[in-house]
C-alpha cells in the first residue's frame, strides 16, 4: 500500500468529526480524507472500536429505592446569624 500523505487542502479530522464518523455520520466529502491520512483513520478505527465496546456493555440501573436512599442523607445547612441586617 502506498504511504498515506496529509494534504494541507484537507486538514485532518476533528475530534467531533472523528466521533460523526464512528458513528456513520461524517459527510463523505470529509470521510474521503481517511483514504489518505493513516493518523486519522487510526484514530477513527479506534473510536469506532471503542463504540462497539461499549455497546456491549451490559445496561444497569440503580435499585429500586436509591433515590430515596440518597437524598435521605442529604443535609442542606441552614445559614446562621443575621445576614443581611
């Protein structure tokens, strides 16, 4: 494979870009410039590795209860003093 060149026409992906990508989103204008930048398409695979990772990911939610649980032991203080006088 022929070495891959950054072209200053085409600057490299941005982070957001990366992340549009990842998920089949980026533009193909943009997209195009994986074909010739070996740093972004490394960092784009990679995203996109770490989105089907965490897609496996199995879902959770707190138990019945928890809200209830914390905010019982929350203590809003009480100002002290003669403010404002």
């Amino acid at each position: 494979m022929p070495p891959m060149i950054e072209h200053s026409h085409n600057p490299h992906l941005t982070p957001d870009e990366v992340e549009l990508w990842a998920q089949g989103l980026l533009g193909a204008a943009r997209t195009m410039h994986l074909a010739d930048c070996r740093a972004c398409l490394d960092t784009a695979e990679r995203e996109r590795k770490l989105f089907r990772d965490l897609a496996q990911l199995p879902s959770f939610g707190p138990e019945f209860g928890f809200m209830e649980r914390v905010m019982a032991r929350v203590r809003i203080p009480t100002p002290s003093g003669n403010f404002g006088q």
